[in-house]
C-alpha cells in the first residue's frame, strides 16, 4: 500500500469510525477489517502507529456502546 492511499484511508476511517455511535451502516467486522488492514503499513507515516492504535481503541469504544445500545434496547418493555 502507498503512502498516500494509507493516508487516505487512515483519513476516512478516523473520520467515519465516531459516527458509527449514531447508526451502523454495515457490520461492525467491516469496520475492525478496515482498521486491521492497516496495521502492517502503520509505519508508512510518522505517527501511523499511533494513530492505528487511537483508531482502534476509538472503534473498541464504539462497538461496546452499540453492543450496550442493543441489549438495553432488548430489555426495554416494547
């Protein structure tokens, strides 16, 4: 992977990654894919390992809130 498409990916996922608390366009393995994927190119850029790493604990926080979401949605009366 180039540099540039790291960049750019790295860029969208940051950007898509928090609005996923607000609805879940797809699956939530797509989304940990797409960070995965990234892991071995993260030392393409200076601060790519760091900002793997933020992404993934951001998306660590967003999966347990929908996880969360969903079971207190099944537990409310309906």
């Amino acid at each position: 992977m180039a540099r540039y498409q790291f960049e750019g990916d790295l860029t969208h996922l940051e950007r898509i990654i928090p609005l996923l608390v607000h609805g879940n366009p797809l699956a939530l393995a797509y989304w940990r894919r797409r960070i995965s994927s990234l892991s071995p190119q993260q030392s393409l850029l200076p601060d790519g390992t760091r900002r793997v790493t933020r992404l993934l604990n951001v998306f660590d926080e967003v999966e347990r809130a929908l996880i969360s979401g969903k079971a207190t949605a099944r537990r409310s009366p309906g």
